[in-house]
C-alpha cells in the first residue's frame, strides 16, 4: 500500500549551539538526487549529540509537514516554518502522520527497507531554535512529534519516491497510541503492559519496565529544559 510521496528529503552538519559545549545538526536543509541510505542514516547527515540523537534506532527523523500549518496557527509566522527542516527532519511528506503510522511498521521505499522504531522525544533543542521556552512540552503535549526509522535495508532515498507499507505486525498500536500511553497516561499499567510485549529500542524498554516497577514517572526536566534536577 502506497503511503506517501517524499516531498523533501534533508541532511545537516554538526556545529556549536546555543549552549556553551553543545553541538546541534537540527538545521536541515533539502539536497536533490538520490542520497545513499545505511544503517545510521544518510550520507552526510550527522548529529551534534551522538547520547541522544542518532544511532541505529534513530536513523531518520520523518515529520509530516502538515504539521507546519498547525505550528503556525499556534505560533504565528516565522521564517523557521516557511519550509521543511524546522524540526530537524530528515524525510518531509504530506498526507502521512502519526495516526497513518503504527509502531514495528514496514515501509519499503526503492532498495531501502525502513521500520518505524519510535516516536520522537523532543528535547530542549527546539527551545532554543525557536526561541520559545517550552517548545519541547508544546510538541510533546501536542502529539505532533514525528518519528524515527530504522534501517533494515540499505539503499538510496530520494525526493520523489514512494513509501510502500509493506508489514503491519502491530496495528493495535498507531503512533497515536504510542504517544497517549507515554505522556498523557504514562502509568496506566495495562497499556504499559501491552506495550512492554512490543520489541521496544532499548532505551524504550528500560522506561517501561521502571514505570512498571516503581509506578513513577520518570523527570522530564532534563529532556524537556536542559535542566537536571539530579544532580
């Protein structure tokens, strides 16, 4: 089943950020022609944070750039939301969002073999991109965080193609759902339970089983503000 066309297809280079000793690539911009594809994403793209970004479970970041037009009814015009990249997105489409989408899906897209490993975390770096303080918290109450693929087939990526679902072994469980459970009922048991069946990343799965274990939820601050109520 065809899902959707990739309308820009992005890359970005690491350099310094807002912060002192902070390092971000969120800055994507769109390149044309077919951009090889392999197991920690594409040629040329890189992150300023390799704790957190990037890696085998986040080898690209697809956001849907019909959001852009919700952010802007909520932020009003900004030159950051004139054209995909805001996010620090790697794939741009329309038509194709986080209901469209469950957790362990399939997609083929020419020789490459794309799985929907996770939604999006969003974290203190889209504070400071777009100069508004809990901008992280509004993406994340909002739903509209995107996601993550990983690749289980090399090949090349290019404007133009299409994604193809190919396997949905976990329709139960939309990228809607997926975000409910994490942060609008993040210590609903039986979901979590349901959800700690799924192959999760691992860093998934260690916050699932801690909520289960300790019926706490876990400190977003760091996450969210850049803030460590730790320490």
């Amino acid at each position: 089943m065809q899902l959707a066309r990739i309308e820009q297809l992005l890359v970005g280079k690491a350099v310094p950020y807002t912060r002192p000793g902070t390092h971000s690539a969120i800055a994507k911009q769109a390149v044309a022609g077919p951009v090889p594809l392999g197991p920690e994403g594409l040629e040329g793209d890189e992150q300023g944070d390799r704790k957190v970004h990037g890696g085998v479970d986040k080898a690209l970041h697809h956001y849907p750039y019909e959001h852009y037009r919700q952010w802007i009814e909520r932020l009003g015009p900004s030159a950051l939301l004139a054209c995909p990249g805001a996010f620090g997105e790697n794939i741009s489409t329309l038509g194709l969002g986080e209901a469209d989408l469950c957790l362990g899906d399939v997609l083929r897209c020419g020789e490459a073999l794309l799985e929907v490993a996770q939604t999006r975390q969003p974290c203190w770096k889209l504070n400071d991109r777009f100069g508004i303080p809990d901008m992280a918290l509004q993406v994340q109450q909002s739903g509209m965080t995107g996601w993550y693929y990983r690749v289980l087939e090399p090949g090349c990526l290019e404007a133009g193609r299409m994604l193809v679902l190919e396997h949905r072994p976990h329709p139960r469980w939309p990228l809607t759902r997926v975000l409910e459970v994490l942060y609008r009922r993040p210590l609903d048991q039986a979901a979590l339970h349901e959800l700690s069946e799924l192959p999760l990343v691992p860093s998934w799965r260690k916050l699932v089983e801690r909520r289960l274990g300790q019926r706490s939820v876990e400190d977003w601050n760091k996450r969210l503000y850049g803030i460590d109520t730790q320490g």
